[in-house]
C-alpha cells in the first residue's frame, strides 16, 4: 500500500511539476522519486513536501532529496556537481542556448553548496537548485 501511495504522489509530483519533460523523461522521473522513497523510507508527508517544493524538514525527506540528486549526478561527494546539473538540462531541453545559459548561471549560485552530512548536502542542494532557477525563470 506504502508503494502505491508513492507512485500515485510521484505521478502528480511529476505531472505539475515536469511538463517541459518528454513522457520517457517523465517516467524515468517517477521511477526515481519512487525508488529512492523506498530506499530512504520517505513518507507520504516527504513526498508532499517535495511536491508542493517546500524545503525538506525531516530526515528522512533530506535522505530522499539526496538520493534523488546522487541519481540525477547533481550531487557527488556530498557537494553540488555542476557538470551533472548541465547535463540533465541539455537533456530535459535538447540543447536550447537560452536554457543552457541560464542554467550556467544556475551552476554559479549552487557551486559551492556542500556539507559532510549526505542528507543535509541533498536538502541544500535542492534549496538552491529551486531557488536559483524558480528566480531565473528556468521552470523545475
């Protein structure tokens, strides 16, 4: 039932938040959010708060937004990976100059966030990913 819950707030998640993305791109999304809330054992309250892009408050949702930015290559060795960040945007929008310059101003705000604690490194991660491209008008 757990799983269930996951996947139903996972597709939501993915249709409010994603629609630049292609539906492979989408489903890709979901499986991750779902795997990595059972890995981490996020609850439905975690995945709410990741769908309404609120910042993580338990542990358990910074342990999932960590697992999901290891995943996604945004996040190695506890620090924001920049060259894994513009990957995903060359991807999620095909190349497009404009995307891809704000999203090299996107790496400058997040280059330096890290923290030795994985969860916590993840939780402000997804902070300044959200903030940085929500302010430039890079849609998340």
């Amino acid at each position: 039932m757990k799983t269930l819950a996951i996947l139903i707030i996972s597709c939501c998640f993915v249709a409010v938040s994603k629609a630049a993305m292609t539906e492979a791109q989408m489903k890709v999304l979901q499986m991750i959010i779902a795997e990595c809330a059972e890995k981490e054992k996020a609850t439905q309250a975690d995945l709410e708060e990741l769908m309404a892009h609120k910042p993580a408050t338990s542990r358990t949702a910074k342990c999932h937004r960590a697992c999901m930015h290891e995943t996604f290559g945004t996040m190695k060795d506890n620090k924001f990976n920049s060259e894994g960040f513009l990957a995903m945007i060359n991807m999620k929008y095909k190349g497009d100059a404009a995307k891809m310059k704000i999203a090299q101003d996107v790496t400058k705000d997040c280059e330096n966030i890290a923290d030795s604690d994985r969860c916590e490194a993840g939780a402000k991660i997804c902070k300044c990913l959200y903030g940085s491209t929500t302010s430039r008008g890079l849609d998340n």
